[in-house]
C-alpha cells in the first residue's frame, strides 16, 4: 500500500482507496473507517493510529498531490469517475 506523508506532521500519513481504479472500494476501507484505529507498520516502526475519512477540498488536494507523485493514482481517478470517488483516509499517530 502506498502512502502520502504529511509535510507538516511526520506522525500523520494519507492513505488511497484507489483499488486499481475498480469500480467499488476495497475491503479494507470500510474495515478501518469503522473500527477508527489501527497498527501499522511503517518501516521498522510499528505503532497505533486513528483513522479519519478526508472529504472535500483537503480530501481533492491531497489526492491531486499523490497523483502528482504519482501518475498511476490519476488514471484510477479517470477510471472511477461517475462510479465513486476514491476515498482518502487520514492516519495519525496515537
């Protein structure tokens, strides 16, 4: 799973329910929106997180970053449009 880190906040990160740019979201995000928590492994750390859903203008300026980052993550937004917005989710160190 890719990841965005926050610029401001090392202990925050941004995560993409892209699934390839498939018309329904994965699994795994409806799992973690509605546990709100998690823990991760994010090189040798491994630590707890809250989990929050991105919407509106944050959630589009953070995706258009990672599309800019990477290019991939701008087909997937092609291919879903109509269908669904990728979600973005928010992890914050706890």
């Amino acid at each position: 799973m890719m990841y965005l880190p926050d610029e401001q906040d090392p202990d925050t990160m941004y995560i993409f329910a892209s699934k390839a740019g498939a018309p329904t979201n994965p699994d795994w995000y409806y799992n973690l929106v509605t546990a709100g928590e998690a823990e991760i492994e994010r090189g040798t750390e491994h630590y707890p997180v809250t989990v929050d859903e991105v919407t509106g203008h944050e959630r589009d300026r953070i995706y258009a970053e990672q599309g800019r980052r990477y290019p991939g993550f701008v087909e997937y937004a092609e291919k879903t449009a109509g269908i669904r917005t990728i979600p973005v989710l928010v992890l914050r160190r706890r």
